[in-house]
C-alpha cells in the first residue's frame, strides 16, 4: 500500500493540469468542483488506507521511502556528485501530515463549491487549489530538503496566486506579493541552510543528514547556524516575529483560501519543518531556546492585535500567527509531538473558524465589518453553532480538541529542562487574550443586536458548505480524544504515534515520557479557569455592557491606537527599508552610478575624441601655404631633436 | 562523411537561405518571412542531428572537422563541439526560428535586409560556440557585429543610432584587444623549443597553462574585458539596456538569448582553461563584480519605468549568477552556470517577446501606461505568469535549477573559500521576486484601464502564432525545471575537465609556490619564456 503514495500526490497535480489546461472550456460548475474535490478525496481515500496499514504494522516497518527519479545531478557517473532524488518518506509524521492536507483539504474544496458558486475565475480557483495540495504533499513527503523546498516555494506559489485571486482589485495584488516576497525572505535563510547542510553532511536527503547529524554533540556551532537558517524559513512560512507581517494582509484572497492555506496547512509548514529536522534543533539548545521565545513572543503579540480588530478574517489571521506561535512555543521547548498535536487541532477549529466567518461573509454580501454585524444567530444556526464549538475549542475548553493539545504545550513549556515558567506565564496570558478575542467576536457577529441596515438579508448557506461545517465541528469536539495524557487517563495515543520519528531528538535531549504530577493538575485548572474567565468577562463586556469597551478604549486610548494600527509595524517597515531601498536604487545606483558615472566615462571619452579630433581637423584648411609652414616647421624640429641627441 | 560535415552544414545552412532570399523581389513579405522562417527551422533540425548524435560520455570534442585556410601562419577552419557547444548552439537555432515567428508583424519596412541580417547573425552565433581555431573564433565573434549593429541601427526605436554605436563600441573596444591577445598566444607558442605559430585550439591548451602567471595575468585580462563586456559584468554593463530598448523585438530576443552567452563561453572555453594561474589569481576580483552586478543589476531593474529597461537589467543580475558559478570553479557551480546560459535564453528570450508583444499593441512601454491587462489578455497573463516565475527560479521551472547549483557551488567552493559569496548572491534571490511580481502587479494587475484603452489603444489576446511561439519555450522551462538530467548529463564532462584543470593549478599552485616565483624571476631579465 505504501507504494501507492506517489498516486496520493499525483492525483491533485492530475486535477491541475486538466483544470489548468481545458478548465476554460468546461461550462459546468458542477463538473469542475466534483473534478476538482475528487481528486482530493481520492488522494485522502489512498492515504487513510495506507495509514489503516500502517497502524497494523510494527513501528520500526512504518517509515519507508518510495524513490521515483533523479531531479537534479550535476553528474551521472560519480558518486560523490550531487544529486537529489524525487523520493517520498511515509512514516508517521508525514503520513499525518498527509491526511491532515488531503482531508481537511477535501472538505475546503467541497465547501469552496458553494461559495466560489458564479465566480467567473472558478476553473481557475480549482486549478490553483489543486495544485496546492500537490506542492503541499511534496513538501511533507519529501524525503530530502531540495523537494521540501519545492513545495515549500510551490505552496507559496498556490499562496500568491490565491490571495491575489480576484486581481482586478488593488489591495489583492499589494497583499499576494508582499506574501511571496515575505516568504522569499525566509526561504532566503531555508536556502542557505541547505547549502550548509550540503557542504558539511555531502547530502540533502533526511536519512543521509539526520543519520550523520546524530553522532554529534550538542551543542556543535554548526548545527546552530543550520537550524538558525532552516528556522528563518520556517518564520516566514509560518508567520512568526518579524515575518508575520504578510499573513493578515493575506485575507484580502477567498476566504476558503484562507481556511485552508493560511490557516490549517500552509502555515504550519514551518511547524512541520521544525519537527522533521527536530534531531538537528535538538542538538542546537541555542536555537531552540530562540525557537521558544519568537515563539511565545508571537503568540501574546498577535494576539493582542486580535482584540481590537473589527474585520471577522483579520481577527481569524492574528489568531492563526499567534496559535503558529504556540506551536514554536512547543518546538522551543522540544515537545516536538505536542506542536504536531495541536498543529492537527488547529487545523480543525481554525479551518472551522475560517469557513463559518466565509459563511457569514456570504450571507451578509461580503461584509466582513463585525461592527456592523450582530444577531446572525438566528438567521445562521448551522455557522453560529459551529463557529461555537470552534471557538470553544481554541478557547481550551475541555474536553474539546484544543484543550488537550494546547494543555499539553503548556505542561511542556512548564516542566521541560528547556521550558521555563515565564514562558508558561506567556502562554498561559495568550491563551486568556485567545479566549477574550474569540468571544468578542462571537459575541459581535452573532450575539446581540442586529447592527446591520435593512437591506441585509441574511440567510444560511448552502448544504456544500455547511457539511464541511458540520464535519470540522465534530472534528473541532472530538479531535483532541487521540491525545489525552496520562493524567487524565489518556493513553495520548498520537504522541506515541510520532515516538519513533522524534526519538532520536529526544534521546539526545534525555527526555522521557509523561509523568504524572500533582502540580500538573494544579496548572491545568488555572489555565482552564484564566480561559473561562476571559470567556465570561468577553461576553460580558460584548453581550450585556457594551459601555465597558468604549470606556477602556477612550481611557487606554494610546494603547489602543498601538494595538489598532498593529504596532505600526508596517509602516516602520516601509519608512526604515522599503522606501529607502527604492529611492537609493534610483537616485543613486540608476540615475548616479549608472548613467552619471558609467556612462559619463563613456560618453565624456566620446566628447574628448570628438573635440580633439574638431582641433586637428582645423590643420586640414586646404591652404598650401599652411602646409609649407608645418612642413618647414616639422624638419627644424627635426633637425633640433637629432642636435640635442 | 556525414558526421564530418554536419556541424560546418548547420553553421553554414542559413548563408542558404541567405542566397535563395537575394534572388526574391523585395514586394513579396510574406515569401521573405517564410523562406526565414524555414531556413531556421531546418538549421534546428539540423542541430537536432548534432543533439542526438552527441556522445554524453566522451570527453573532448566531437564532430571536429577541420580544413587548412592559410597554412603558413597555420590557421584553419577548425570547428568541433563539447556539450557545452552543443547546449549553446541548440539554443541559438531554437531561438532564432522562435524570435522570427514571435515577431512576425512587428518589423514592416525593409523585411528583406532584417531576415537576411537575422541569417548572417545565426551563422555567427554558431559559427562562435563551433569554432576551435582562434582566428576563426574571432572572424564569427566579429561577423556578429555587423548584423547586430545593422539590426538595432536600421529597424530599432527613436534612440538607436546612439544605442547601436554604443553596442559596437563597447564590444569593439574589449574584442580588439582580444585580438591582440590571440595573436600574442599564438606568437608565444611559437617560441617554445620545437613550436611554431598556431592557432589551434587545442595545441594552445597545452601551452596556454605553461606560461607565466605574469604573462597568464595580461592575456587573461585582455580576454576576460572582451567577454566581461559581452557578458556584461558591471560596470561594463551600461552598453545592454540601451541596446536592448532600441533594438527590434528579434534583436532582444537573440542578444539576450544567445550573445550574452557568448562571454560566458568565453569564460569556459578560453580564460580558464587557457590561463588557469591568472583565472584563480583573477577569481576573486571577478566573483565580486559578478556578485555586485546580481545585486545592483536587480535594485536597478526594480525602480525601472520602461518594462523592456526592467528585462535587461534583469538580464545583468542573471548573468552575475552565471559568471559567479563559473569563477566558483566547482562542479556544481559550473553545471550550473552553463543550465543557466540556457535558462536565461529561454526565459528572458521569452520575456523580450512578451514586451514585444504588448509593445505591438499599445505602443507604449511605459509601465504606468498599464495596468489590469490580465483581464483583457487572460492567456497572455498566464504565459506572462509562468515565465516570470521561471525568471524568478521558482522550484519546478528551469530556472532554480541553474541558481541553486550555481549557490551549491559557490558556497562550497575551494577557491572562494567564503560564504559570504553565496550569502550575497543570494539576497538576488528575493529581489528578483520584487521586481519581477511589482512589474508584473503593475501591468498585469488591478482595475482594466478606463475605456480598456492603454496607449490609445484596446488590446486583443494573443493570436494562434503568437501562442505557438511560447508553446515551445514553455514545455523546455518545464522540463529543465523537472528533468535537468537532460541536459545537465550534455554538459557533465566539458564541466569535469575544466575543473580537474583549475583544481590541478590550485594544487600546483599551492605546493610549487617558490617554483613559480622563480619563474617569475626569469621571466624578467629580459626573457620572454623561460625555457621549460
């Protein structure tokens, strides 16, 4: 069965090229969407069945590499070229991975059907999706860095095109570049981190690096630097301090666009990246002690910008940098299988979050302004239960799915030798700021007063996208049962799955299993209760006593501004590097150097011919008695140079 | 019989066409354009017979066919190829055809002198890679010149008697001290024990490493200003965007595509092979300017106003890629410069023709002019897109191929022995997705123009020809990017021999250090060898 997975990948690039090329041509909605989807659903057919498989195995038979062709090789004859593979690794972490892509994948283009629904660019739209999901099953079955890289660049690709998808808008294409050159700048460092990988290991494929990369110390510089570049990358691609700043621009593509790339799979690719080098960051302690603090840091910075915004998608966008940001929090601290637990749970509620906000967004004509929305409850149960459940489970409310895998980061963060308690405190005020913003947002889209004018009429969506509603949702409740720890009678199951892939990171770090403690008890209590409490005080201030929010913002009015305008982190950006970048590459290299300087040269000697040649042509006057003159004058010199020899 | 001649009848078979057109009345466009038009279709046919008949595992040179020309100074027409040649000279005649179809209608005046300068310039551009004798290199190297000069001067924009004199100065200029250079080469040779004056290629490898760094150094330079200006490497690269602005569509086309590469050959073929000592002792100086040009060449191209200004600056970034992955004298960097000459014929050919194409349409090139022009021209938008990511070297396309390689070299070489090289080069990776995605943003993107007007006028999508032209470019950015293998295995051992060459000089040069400066010594009392 593991031999099938290059079908799993084939199939969405399949899609694309039959969309991409003929898409134009075909009429019918309904034929391009079921094309589309089932080519998704058929990837994650194959890959639940090879994961039944795999669960029937033992643990040690569960990783196999399926090779295809060599890509790229400098030579054909000696070994010690370079040469890199296209090649698949299944094992347990990228066969998650996989079914996380193509499942929760399926479900987005099921949904997209219906909201896409008269889009003139919708062959187009399947064709884009499509070929995501193919860059994004290279990126997580690749076998060695080159290939994840090109579906690291390929995703980005699928990101572009995406966000700029309805082009005819300004903002559209501002935002898809400013995410495709963001992301340049982290794959900048992930390039150059494969060249150091090369140079030192004569390798790029997984098994080659990680199997050498095990018999070194740590703490060896080297991997330091490896790691630091690699995880450059991995802030870009997953949005973390400094590169963040392209994700919430992001949402100006479709919103199932968001749901899917720009919350449940794309950007955690960097999270995924992180664990699969995890035995590299587990000997750079350095890197990991920098992993957890942009981490951490990330998550209560987003989040903070989260409770003040008023655009129901860019609320979702600071909420998905700041839950990325958990889970570095969870790398940082080497709780490799936590981060990949809540990678998962996220991917459910956010998916969730983003589609039933696409939903609203629908229902309300592509009003995305939650002051101007209000009391949707009644005319959207479906997305408003959902929404619901989502928003608890972020929340970490148990037993829903983020409880476990958000509690599980946060027991890490405390007890691991390379946790600490201020980061515990970090992570647990994130998560009291999550469950503020997440019911204000509730609270204003759905509870209360109706804010919006007359000519709204809000209804629900259609059944192909309140099914994948309903199925995230129960997702949303019930995806966090693999991963109940020990404490609570869990066997965590899912952390138990990964063992293997992350066992030689922990063996190098010396960390063992999950023992229980009372004072574990003592902080998930004070967590869920920090969460429940903010819940309350949310809805309070939102539902009952509206008064409290506007006295707070005209009291704190400074910090709010800050928080309004997002730090001005971008305008920052664009004063100190872009502006500048571009006045001196025109006024001084252009203008200055290039036709000032070079050009001046040239055209000065030009000049300097042209004149000299204007004063020896004025000897040519035609006038014979002239030339008897030079010629007379000529032999006396002549004559005075041979005297004076 | 026919493996002897196949090269001298590919590099010759345009001057046929080039006859048959002399005879054809000046009235008849459509019979001029088509006898072009065939004539390159059989020369890349003609190529294709050299492609498949091409050994990837022997080393040297195949198809040598040589013929005596002045045998008292022991010149002859020599031609034979590597698969660096060989990569080189498909390219040429893939292009050529292309660059005739892709701009059909854009050239209205004298159509019988433009198809006839186009022919004489593909001889030379073959006749360039194919030639193994020194002089003959040189007669095509010069032959180009004249067509080119003709090319920019007679059908270009408002600027091109200033942009055609400047292209033939320039090249001029570094192409006679060249000559000088040769001849020196080939008088030196004459004065070891037993040598006489020749030009022979491969008679001068022999003698080429064993001179004097001093005198390794001078004809070094000599050579390397002539290909550094073709190249262009900065600061020789002022010449390029004027060029490139004034030139018809076709003439960008091939200077991008193929006479850029002429000085990368250069490189390849000539400096280091022939003057390893002075090619390591240049190697540094060289790497930077090549790392400045990949930097300054995109900020350049980023704040430009003219879409085809943007392209050739863009052209002077890439080819810094290029000319550092050859001075990284590794395997990898090597490979990858010579997939990148490639690279960059097809994906900036492919872009001159894109510029063209709107050009012919609004008659503007001026990127404020634009905007939302993939809503009117969806298929256009699409070529525009895919080629622009080539350019950028996206993975999957033909282009990341050649810059990782060449970044994979770079970074590990011996010689450079720094990473800051590669570290540099590298930030051109992200400012080539600036300006490359802000241009096409501002064409491409945002609301359609009032009125759909740009320049006055309303553009149509692409025709059946012009899509046809991009079909082929296309289908290549895919397979390079896809399966290098290809065409990487073609250039596999060209590559290997230079680098055992610059490798064996580095280790000579490292143990014999006091041998040389002995011979330095020689040298200067009055003696111009030493005898070895």
């Amino acid at each position: 069965m593991i031999s099938l997975i290059p079908i799993v990948v084939a199939l969405p690039l399949a899609g694309f090229l039959i969309l991409g090329l003929f898409g134009s041509r075909m009429r019918s909605e309904t034929v391009i969407g079921t094309l589309g989807s089932a080519t998704v659903g058929i990837s994650f057919a194959v890959a639940s069945a090879i994961f039944v498989e795999m669960l029937g195995m033992d643990p040690i038979d569960r990783k196999q590499i399926v090779q295809l062709f060599t890509w790229i090789s400098t030579t054909t004859d000696t070994p010690s070229s370079f040469s890199v593979p296209v090649a698949y690794q299944v094992d347990q972490l990228s066969i998650l991975m996989t079914l996380i892509v193509t499942g929760v994948g399926f479900l987005i283009h099921v949904y997209s059907i219906g909201y896409m629904h008269g889009d003139k660019g919708f062959w187009r739209y399947f064709a884009y999706l499509n070929l995501f999901i193919f860059a994004m099953l290279n990126l997580v079955l690749s076998d060695n860095f080159l290939l994840m890289f090109l579906g690291w660049e390929g995703v980005g690709l699928c990101s572009y095109l995406l966000i700029g998808f309805w082009y005819e808008k300004k903002f559209t294409g501002d935002a898809a570049k400013k995410a495709f050159v963001v992301n340049r700048i982290g794959d900048f460092g992930f390039l150059l981190g494969m060249l150091l990988i090369f140079d030192r290991f004569g390798s790029l494929s997984f098994d080659t690096v990680f199997g050498s990369a095990s018999v070194l110390s740590v703490g060896t510089p080297v991997l330091m630097w490896i790691t630091l570049l690699l995880f450059v990358g991995a802030v870009g691609k997953s949005a973390q301090i400094p590169l963040y700043i392209w994700l919430p621009d992001a949402m100006a593509g479709p919103t199932p666009v968001s749901a899917l790339i720009h919350a449940a799979t794309m950007v955690t690719a960097g999270v995924y990246m992180v664990a699969r080098c995890s035995i590299l960051f587990a000997l750079a302690p350095t890197t990991l002690e920098i992993v957890a603090i942009i981490g951490g840091l990330t998550a209560i910075f987003a989040a903070s910008i989260g409770l003040v915004q008023n655009d129901i998608k860019k609320v979702l966008a600071y909420s998905t940098v700041s839950q990325l940001g958990y889970m570095f929090l969870a790398m940082g601290v080497a709780a490799f299988g936590a981060g990949i637990f809540h990678l998962m749970t996220h991917a459910f509620f956010k998916a969730l979050l983003f589609l039933g906000s696409g939903a609203v967004i629908h229902a309300m004509h592509a009003e995305q302004d939650i002051q101007k929305m209000g009391g949707l409850k009644k005319y959207l149960p479906v997305t408003y239960w959902t929404f619901l459940l989502a928003a608890i489970a972020i929340s970490g409310i148990p037993p829903f799915s983020g409880f476990f895998s958000k509690d599980e980061i946060l027991w890490k963060t405390f007890s691991s030798p390379y946790g600490s308690v201020v980061l515990w405190g970090v992570a647990v005020l994130g998560a009291a700021l999550t469950a503020f913003y997440m019911f204000r947002l509730v609270s204003l889209t759905f509870g209360g007063d109706e804010r919006f004018g007359k000519h709204h009429h809000p209804h629900e969506a259609p059944k192909t996208m309140t099914i994948p509603l309903m199925v995230l949702a129960a997702l949303s409740v019930i995806g966090g049962f693999v991963g109940i720890p020990p404490s609570l009678l869990g066997g965590n199951a899912i952390e138990h799955w990964l063992d293997p892939v992350f066992a030689s990171a922990n063996a190098k770090l010396g960390l063992g299993g999950h023992e229980i403690h009372a004072i574990e008890y003592v902080l998930m209590a004070l967590s869920v209760g920090i969460a429940a409490a903010a819940i309350y005080a949310s809805r309070t201030v939102y539902l009952k006593r509206h008064e409290i929010a506007e006295q707070l913002k005209n009291r704190y009015a400074r910090f709010y501004n800050v928080l309004w305008n997002k730090y001005y982190v971008d305008e920052g950006i664009d004063k100190a590097i872009v502006n500048p970048t571009v006045l001196a590459s025109e006024s001084l290299l252009w203008k200055g150097f290039d036709v000032g300087i070079i050009d001046g040269v040239v055209n000065g000697s030009a000049k300097l011919m042209a004149v000299a040649a204007g004063w020896i042509r004025r000897m040519q006057t035609g006038v014979v008695q002239q030339y008897a003159v030079f010629f007379v004058g000529g032999i006396i010199a002549i004559i005075f140079w041979l005297v004076l020899n | 019989m026919l493996t002897e001649n196949i090269l001298t009848l590919t590099i010759f078979f345009p001057l046929l066409g080039f006859a048959v057109l002399l005879f054809v009345s000046r009235e008849r466009a459509s019979m001029i354009k088509l006898i072009g038009l065939i004539t390159t279709l059989i020369t890349f046919g003609l190529s294709l017979v050299l492609y498949f008949g091409f050994d990837d595992q022997a080393a040297g040179f195949q198809f040598q066919h040589q013929q005596v020309w002045i045998a008292g100074l022991n010149i002859s027409y020599f031609v034979g190829i590597d698969g660096m040649a060989l990569l080189l000279i498909v390219l040429t005649t893939f292009l050529t055809p292309l660059a005739l179809l892709g701009t059909w209608e854009s050239i209205t005046h004298r159509i019988k002198e433009y198809t006839l300068m186009i022919l004489l310039l593909e001889v030379g551009m073959i006749g360039v890679f194919a030639a193994l004798d020194l002089f003959l290199f040189y007669v095509f190297w010069e032959l180009i010149l004249i067509p080119m000069y003709f090319i920019i001067g007679v059908w270009g924009g408002k600027d091109r008697i200033y942009a055609a004199v400047k292209f033939f100065l320039f090249t001029l200029f570094g192409s006679l001290l060249m000559l000088v250079a040769i001849l020196a080469l080939g008088y030196l040779a004459s004065q070891y024990p037993g040598g006489q004056f020749t030009m022979n290629l491969l008679e001068l490898y022999g003698i080429g490493p064993r001179l004097p760094a001093v005198l390794q150094g001078w004809l070094f330079a000599a050579f390397a200003l002539s290909f550094a200006i073709k190249v262009p490497l900065f600061p020789f690269h002022t010449w390029l965007p004027d060029a490139h602005v004034q030139a018809p569509t076709a003439g960008s086309v091939i200077l991008a595509g193929v006479l850029l590469k002429m000085g990368t050959y250069g490189f390849i073929r000539f400096c280091l092979p022939l003057f390893p000592t002075a090619s390591v002792s240049f190697m540094p100086s060289i790497s930077v300017l090549a790392i400045i040009g990949i930097l300054y060449g995109a900020l350049v191209a980023m704040v430009q106003t003219d879409i085809k200004k943007l392209v050739a600056y863009s052209s002077v970034s890439h080819l810094g890629f290029v000319v550092l992955g050859i001075f990284s004298m590794t395997e990898e960097g090597m490979q990858g410069a010579i997939i990148q000459m490639v690279n960059h014929g097809l994906s900036t050919g492919a872009l001159f023709l894109i510029v063209g194409m709107i050009y012919d349409r609004a008659h503007t090139r001026m990127i404020t002019d634009f905007g939302g022009v993939a809503k009117v021209m969806p298929v256009f938008a699409t070529i525009f897109m895919i080629v622009s990511f080539s350019s950028i070297g996206l993975p999957g396309l033909n282009g990341f191929v050649g810059e990782f390689l060449i970044l994979l070299g770079a970074f590990k070489s011996k010689f450079l022995n720094s990473y800051s090289y590669a570290a540099f080069s590298a930030l051109g990776v992200i400012l080539a997705a600036v300006y490359m995605l802000w241009s096409y943003q501002r064409v491409m993107l945002g609301p359609v123009r009032e009125g759909g007007l740009y320049g006055g006028h309303t553009l149509s999508d692409l025709s059946v020809r012009e899509i046809v032209t991009y079909v082929p470019i296309i289908l290549f950015i895919v397979w390079i990017g896809v399966y290098p293998s290809t065409f990487l295995s073609k250039s596999a051992q060209t590559t290997k021999q230079v680098v055992r060459i610059m490798e064996d000089t580095q280790r000579g040069s490292k143990t014999g250090t006091a041998e040389v400066i002995e011979r330095q010594t020689v040298r200067s009392s009055n003696q111009l060898i030493p005898e070895q």
